[in-house]
C-alpha cells in the first residue's frame, strides 16, 4: 500500500457542536441509534482542577485492522489503493467478532445485525462529509504525510495502539 488515509482531529479547537456527527447522518442516510461518527467527552482532575476534551470519534481506517483478521465472511477489507477500511454488508453475517476485536470499541450494527462504519464516504465520490462541515476546523482528513505537515509545529501524535490506527492528534 502506497498511501494511507486518515483522519486529524484537533482537541483543542472542537467546540462539541456535533456538527460532525449530523454531517454523516445525513450524508449517509445513516439509520437511528447508530452513529458512524460521535463525539465523546472525557473529564480529568479532581475539583477544582478539572479539564474536559472532546474527540470525534470513528473508524480509525486503521494500518493493521484487528477487526479484519477476525472477520469469519471476508466482509471486511482494506483497500490497497488508499488504506481505507471498508464493509461489504452483503457478506456480513452480523455475528460482531469484528466489535470484540477492535480496541476502540468502533463498529456499529443496523437494525439488520450487519457491521456499519465510516467507510470515509466512498460511495458519495465526496470527501467525508464529517471533516468538511467541521465550523470549528478540529476535522480533517487526507493522507497521513498530509496530515502530518498540517501538524506541524503542534503538540501532534498518532493515536497509539497495536492496530495502529490513521489518526493524527492535537492537544
């Protein structure tokens, strides 16, 4: 594989407007109660030193994919060309190994019981509709070398973890 995608995320400028989340939905005709992307919050310190961050969260289109070496059907793959992860849901057979082995507690399941995720909004011949709405330009996304000139200068790491996801973190 030639180049990777992936996404950058900026804690410090993400405002938890969700603008993100409701870009996906949209985009994607994505059904209730899954959420392709969705932003946490994570509290720190103790009263009354207490910080409170935001991450946009989604699949990490990660370089060794633990939820692919799991899946039974062959209904998850990487595509050669970009790195990104990607679900055939006609292979799918719901059985939700891939949720087990993934460490960032990523995929989701429609109504039908098969694996939905960010598949970087492929079908549409867009870019993803989650970084390009982002009013407070904590999101974007591009090829790792990208991302990583766009860091330059900041507090920037990759998100770490075994299944080295294409993530690159500010703040």
């Amino acid at each position: 594989m030639a180049t990777q995608y992936g996404f950058y995320f900026d804690s410090t400028r993400c405002v938890q407007c969700h603008t993100c989340e409701n870009a996906c939905k949209t985009t994607r005709n994505v059904e209730p109660g899954v959420k392709l992307r969705r932003v946490t919050e994570k509290w720190d310190g103790v009263f009354p030193n207490v910080t409170r961050t935001f991450f946009s969260l989604a699949c990490m289109h990660c370089e060794e994919p633990a939820c692919l070496e799991v899946c039974p059907t062959g209904a998850i793959s990487k595509r050669a060309e970009d790195g990104i992860v990607v679900v055939d849901s006609d292979k799918c057979n719901g059985c939700r190994d891939c949720a087990a082995a993934c460490p960032y507690g990523i995929p989701q399941f429609g109504k039908d019981g098969k694996l939905q995720m960010c598949d970087y909004c492929t079908p549409t011949g867009r870019p993803p509709a989650c970084a390009v709405s982002c009013p407070a330009e904590a999101l974007f996304y591009g090829t790792l070398e990208e991302l990583w000139a766009r860091a330059a200068g900041k507090p920037a790491k990759r998100m770490g973890g075994v299944a080295k996801p294409s993530i690159i973190v500010v703040g």
